[in-house]
C-alpha cells in the first residue's frame, strides 16, 4: 500500500469514528444554506456534492430539483444519508469515491460543491484539479470551509501540537479557508468569489461541548485514544476547554461560540 493510500485508510476510519451524524445535525443550516443562496442551481441540473457526509448539502440541492451525486470516501455514513434523503422524499445518489480521484468524466456536471468535505483530503492541489475536471464550462464550484483563525482551525492547531505531523505531502485542512491558498490551488481555472459566516456551537456547557465532541466528532474521538494510552489526552483536552470557554459569548454558564468558515464560489469560464 502506497503512503496516499495508507493514509486514506486511516482517514477512512477516522471519519467513520464516533457519531458524525450528531455533528453533521450542528452544521446543516448556515454553512450549506450560505453556500447555495450563492448558486444558481435549478431543477434538473447535474450536482456532485464532493465529501457528502450525510448528505447536507446534497439533500437540500436535490430538494430544489436537481439530480445529485453525493460522494464520500467514507460510505459508513451513506446510513444516515439515505435515511434522510428517504425522509426528506428526494432522491440522490450515493457513490463511494476519493475526491482526489473522481469517478466521472469531464465536466460531468453542472455545479461541484464541497461543504467541510474537501478540505479533509490531503492533497489539495490534486483535490482542486479534480473539481475543476468534473465541472462544465460555465459552471461553477462551490465550497464552504473552516478558517485557520476560527474555532475549529484553532482546534486542529491544538491537536497538531499532540499528534505527530501529517506526511510530506498532506497539507492542514484549515489553509483551504485561507482566500490566498484557495487562489493559489486554482490559479486561473476558475473564478474565484468569497464571502465568511459563522456557523453557531450551543451546548449547557464548555465542558458538554468537549465531551460531546470527544465522543462524537471522528478526529477527536482517534485523537483522545492516541493520546489517552500516552497518558497525554487530559492536558490536551486541558487546552481544548480553555479554548471554548475564551471563545464562549454566554454569561449564564452555557455555551453560545461561533466557528467561522469559507465560502468559496468558482465559476468556470466558458
């Protein structure tokens, strides 16, 4: 197995960790709503929702009429997404995939989107190559992404400082919410729009939002039981908390904070 694919694996297994559905549930309204509003998507048009998830962003594009494709690397969590999609009364379809390595021909659809999906993988440049591949002339790449200065981009800045460091040839996930990195991974591709929101965290408290993401958020789970056998997960927690209650912006002991994030829209030329 080649270091890519090792580390596929391993991110296969990550994301599958926990119960990313709970965390999904958090982040359905804002961030897909933003991006969306910003696209002109219309009944009938041809969708790829790149790192679906459970399907945020593909169910409410194929709630409007369009015929949509959700891709993940992870199809442990299609369970949820068809749940949903037979819920909602809409159809997509679910396709295991890499986004570094789509299984579709060129500009095979109408508007290629990503909501904190692509970010994950590791190799961006490859990652941007292939949505710009997959994506009409005319039509447009919409994304939404975590910033590095944000909650969530702090709290990979803390888990980087307890974990070893990613392979050569992985970037951080945060820099695809860097507006000059996301410049640089499409050069003159696509024409690039950016717009920030911030997506609100509300639990009873700093510590129930910590532990909820302890058990529930994929990378967090695999990151405490590293460091827990090294005997070092308490201190990195620790820091975590510390973090969330400086970000915190209720004052009755409850937890109100806002993770800010990316959107990106690129249209390509015709």
């Amino acid at each position: 197995m080649t270091p890519v694919a090792d580390l596929k694996r391993t991110h296969r297994i990550i994301w599958a960790a926990g119960n990313y559905a709970s965390v999904a549930e958090i982040i359905d309204d804002a961030p897909p709503r933003d991006l969306l509003a910003q696209l002109d998507i219309v009944p009938g048009d041809a969708v790829l929702d790149v790192a679906t998830g459970t399907g945020n962003a593909a169910l409410k594009a194929a709630a409007g009429g369009a015929q949509v494709v959700g891709l993940d690397l992870t199809p442990e969590l299609f369970f949820t997404a068809r749940r949903r999609a037979a819920e909602q009364q809409v159809a997509v379809e679910w396709i295991e995939g890499d986004a570094e390595d789509l299984p579709f021909e060129d500009e095979a659809f109408d508007h290629v989107l990503s909501v904190f999906g692509v970010q994950f993988a590791p190799r961006h440049e490859v990652v941007a190559a292939e949505l710009v591949r997959v994506c009409r002339p005319g039509g447009r790449i919409g994304l939404v992404n975590w910033t590095p200065e944000g909650q969530v981009g702090e709290l990979f800045s803390i888990l980087g400082r307890y974990l070893p460091p990613p392979p050569d040839f992985a970037s951080p996930p945060p820099l695809w919410g860097s507006e000059d990195h996301v410049r640089d991974l499409f050069g003159d591709a696509v024409e690039l729009t950016f717009t920030r929101g911030l997506n609100l965290w509300r639990f009873e408290s700093p510590d129930a939002y910590v532990t909820f993401m302890e058990t529930s958020y994929g990378p967090l789970v695999k990151a405490r039981d590293r460091l827990q056998a090294q005997g070092r997960w308490e201190h990195c927690r620790a820091e975590i908390l510390a973090m969330v209650e400086r970000r915190n912006e209720a004052s009755d002991g409850s937890l109100q904070m806002y993770a800010e994030y990316l959107v990106i829209v690129g249209h390509k030329p015709e």
